[in-house]
C-alpha cells in the first residue's frame, strides 16, 4: 500500500466533498477524513487530526481544510510526505473579513443557518453552476450534516488564523496548489502566490470552475491529485 491520504473538508463541507475522488484515490492507500467540527480552534482541530492520523501521510485539504493543512505544516511538517492545497488561501484573517463571518454567526445563533447557506451558496461555485440543482443539494446536505453549531466553531476557528505566508518557503514535501479559475472566495492571484512561494510546488487552475474544485471538476482534480500522489 502507498502513503495514507488524509483529506480536510473546507466550512461546512464533510467527506462528500472528496466523494468524486475516493475511488481512485484509495484503490492504493487508506484515506481518512480529518474531524473538524468539534473545535474552535485551528490548534484544537489540529491536535485532534494529529492524534487520529497516521505516522506519516499525504495531506489535502480544500478553503478551510487549507488554513488547517498550514496549522499542521507548522506544528508537525516532519509528519507531513505531500501537501495538496485546493482553493485557499495562506493570508491572515482581516478584520474585514471577520466582520463578515460574525454576521454569518450571528445569524446561525438566531436559528437562520439556512439563510447562511443561501448567502454563501452564490460564492461557491463557478456563475455557470449557480442553477445546479443536484451540486447544490450536495452543498445543502454536507451544511445540514455540519449543522449551525459546528458552523460557528468553524467560524471562530478561522477568525483566529494567523498569516500563513512566512512559512512558505520551508515547506520542503512535494506540493499541489489548485484553483478554480472563477474562485471567488480564494481567487487565482492567492493560489499563485502559494505557488510560487513553495519551492517545486505545481499550480493546477481549471477553468470555468468555482471555489468547490472537487464537485465542479471532478475529473480533473482526481487527474491532478493522481499526479500529486505519484511525484
């Protein structure tokens, strides 16, 4: 068997975002799905992922899965063979930016989760995909399944994010940077400045695809994930 794969779900999402990919990817090696539901905390989530995973193993993870596959490269990198980074960024939390997500959890406290979701939903995904009934049922069960409480966690976990971005260049694994060429949330130029900080990283941009590359583009991240796995 080859490495383990461990896979981090971004916000709201569960192991379904990677569904598309789980055949292949573990025809060859185990796969699990870190928990990152149960914390507040990038440290909390991290220590809990550690303490499940493997002694060493590939790491992705997607928007939030990110933030936390960086909190794991500066707590244990000795632990870490390969870093996948899809749709993310390593920039710091903003003010701006947390004011945003003290809405969102405001309005999960009110009992308005579903509003949440349906503020999120238009930035998720490529223009093109907005009408996509059955993607969009995907996003609304992973959410259902998170549910509002381990959404605020989620939250407040992210808010506290420190700027990832001075740790870049002593990543030493191989490493995958993907995006979707119409990522709204986490836009190309992040995912070049990922890339180009990394020494050797691989830069993936798919086109007319949104922030959730794994269920937009399916195919072509499983391919690029496969060539990430064999470097």
């Amino acid at each position: 068997m080859s490495e383990p794969l461990v896979l981090i779900p971004g916000l709201t999402c569960t192991a379904e975002l990677y569904a598309p990919q789980w055949a292949r990817l573990g025809l060859e090696r185990s796969v699990t799905v870190a928990e990152h539901r149960l914390d507040d905390s990038l440290k909390g989530i991290v220590q809990r992922l550690l303490a499940a995973a493997p002694p060493r193993f590939a790491l992705c993870g997607l928007s939030m899965g990110g933030y936390i596959a960086f909190e794991v490269m500066r707590r244990a990198p000795e632990r870490v063979s390969r870093l996948a980074l899809l749709d993310t960024s390593a920039k710091p939390a903003t003010p701006e930016t947390n004011a945003l997500r003290t809405e969102m959890i405001a309005l999960a406290e009110q009992g308005q989760f579903e509003r949440v979701m349906a503020m999120m939903w238009r930035r998720l995904v490529a223009p093109a995909r907005r009408e996509d009934r059955a993607l969009r049922e995907i996003v609304r069960r992973m959410a259902s399944e998170t549910g509002p409480e381990a959404f605020v966690r989620q939250q407040r976990a992210i808010m506290g994010r420190p700027d990832s971005r001075p740790g870049l260049g002593a990543v030493a694994v191989p490493t995958l940077v993907l995006v979707g060429a119409e990522d709204i949330l986490t836009p190309v130029r992040e995912a070049e400045e990922i890339a180009s900080a990394i020494p050797g990283a691989t830069l993936v941009t798919i086109p007319g695809c949104g922030h959730l590359a794994t269920l937009e583009s399916p195919d072509t991240v499983t391919e690029a994930l496969e060539r990430w796995l064999s470097a």
